[in-house]
C-alpha cells in the first residue's frame, strides 16, 4: 500500500507514489485518456459514505464535486518543454500532495481510463494512507500494521466488494489480544502505551487477527445457507470453520509466543540484569514505538 505524509512530499515524477499502468491483453499500452480523482475515506462515516455509492462521498481532489484531473498523456514527464504526466509506456503518475489539512488515515484514488480513442472508458480503484511526519520516525501503527496483516482492503475483497472489518471491531480485536496477554501468568496490567518491547507481533498481529477471524466464523455461522439447484450444491457465507481453523492456528501460535515472553520477562523481574551503559543513553527498554508509546492508533 502506498503512502504518503502530510506536508511532507508529494506523489510526483521522480516521486510516483500513486501511479497507473494501463494494459490491454495484458501488455503495456498508452492509454488514450487518463483522469483520477481523490476520496477521503479516513473515518469509518466517510468510508461508508463512499463504498455505498453516495453522492456525499468526501471528494478531496479536484476539490469540485464530480470533477477530474486530466493527466498529458501526450508528453513524457521528462520532456523539458512541455513535460507530461507519462513515465512509460503505459505508465503515468497522479500530481498530488497532502497537505496539513488533510487528516491521517485511508484514501482511495479512482482512475478512469480510456486504453483507445473512441474505446469503453476502464475504472481503477486503489487505497492509499496518509500518515503524519511523526509516523515516518516511529513506523506504523497497530491498527495499520493489522489492516496490512490482514489484506482488508476493498480492492482486494473481490466477492465482498467492502471492507471486511470495521474500525472498531481492529480496535475491539486489539484490546482483546493486549487482554489475553495480560492475563497469561504471571499476570500484568499492560496498557497499548506500555507494551512491553518484542511484542508487536504477538499482540498487533497474531492475537488481534485471531480474533477477528473468530468474529468472522461467528458471522458465517450466523448467515450460513446451503442449497441444492439441480445437481449443483451451492454454499452462501459457508466458511465457519475456515475462518475458525485459521483463528485457532493463530492463537496457538499466540499463547506459545505469550507464554515465553512473560516467562523471560518474569525472570529478568526476578534475577535482575547487568546491563550495558549504553541503554540509558538510547532508550532500548522503553516502551515500543518511542516515548508515550503508540496506542491503537493508526501510526
């Protein structure tokens, strides 16, 4: 997934962050006619907004509703005199900054195409995430590090054509993995602001995900419908046990992982360490993700 920060540099020529190749039977070819605009989806509202097809979808750029950039496909980007929007054949880049205005989270840019004059115009969505400068120093957050994880992005929801967990269902999920983590023995009151160091994984990534995909089996198990047509058998929402095999997976991968980290956490508590001077002056055993720590959010 690309990304870009606010204020920071924006998706140019030399910098193509969010870019398009046009293909017809599966070879690069210059399109006729290229235009993109962008949507705001970083809040679940807005993301609602937009994935049901309203017309108060948050369109961001060209800021006029309905409106889109027309790139030069005509001219290379290089062209020192007339310098386009094409960085190949078949290759072109969206001119966009975000700027402090623009609030941290996930946007989509919806590219609309025509491969040949006169030819069906092709539309091409993909997801990006603005993050803020502060991010970039600290990598990213929790609830992005899962969505990653997790390959929740509509683009690649072929059969739900949406997103398949909410905002709050990753931060449900979230609380519930730090939860479990406290309450493997010896018990500890850990916070998402100070997680223990070497416990991204397990609690951002393998406890989290397993209970997302927990909530999932239990919404399969809920609208389960198999029928017969003819000689067909056909299975509407049938992957309960799917999602609960790769859940369980998961978990069990989790509560080993747990199990070990409070292990040589409790006997560091016990017999002490001799440690190197060195930590004081860079900080090694804070918190992850730098002083303050980083919570659920997204960066």
């Amino acid at each position: 997934m690309a990304f870009l920060v606010r204020g920071g540099t924006p998706s140019t020529a030399t910098n193509p962050v969010l870019d398009l190749f046009t293909y017809v039977s599966n070879n690069l070819v210059d399109a006729y006619a290229v235009k993109f605009r962008i949507f705001d989806l970083s809040n679940d509202t807005k993301k609602n907004l937009f994935f049901g097809g309203s017309k108060d979808s948050v369109q961001i750029f060209p800021t006029l509703a309905g409106s889109q950039f027309v790139l030069d496909v005509n001219h290379l980007a290089s062209d020192l005199l007339t310098p386009g929007h094409k960085l190949s054949t078949g290759h072109y880049y969206a001119p966009w900054a975000a700027d402090l205005t623009n609030s941290a989270g996930n946007y989509i840019i919806e590219w609309q195409y025509q491969p040949i004059i006169n030819g069906p115009l092709r539309l091409f969505c993909e997801e990006f995430v603005v993050i803020t400068e502060g991010q970039v120093a600290t990598g990213l957050g929790c609830i992005e590090k899962l969505k990653l994880f997790m390959v929740d992005f509509v683009t690649k929801n072929e059969l739900l054509e949406e997103l398949e967990y909410s905002e709050q269902q990753y931060r449900l999920a979230l609380d519930l993995s730090l939860d479990k983590f406290n309450g493997v023995t010896p018990l500890s009151g850990y916070t998402s602001e100070s997680l223990p160091m070497g416990t991204t994984y397990l609690i951002c990534i393998l406890g989290a995900a397993a209970f997302l995909l927990r909530m999932s089996a239990h919404l399969q198990l809920r609208n389960q419908l198999s029928y017969t047509d003819g000689n067909i058998h056909v299975g509407l929402t049938d992957k309960h046990q799917l999602y609960l095999n790769a859940a369980q997976t998961y978990m069990q991968e989790f509560e080993q992982m747990a199990r070990s980290i409070k292990n040589n956490l409790n006997n560091d508590s016990a017999w002490g360490e001799s440690n190197s001077p060195y930590i004081n002056a860079i900080g090694y055993y804070g918190s992850f993700g730098g002083a303050g720590g980083w919570g659920w959010g997204e960066g």
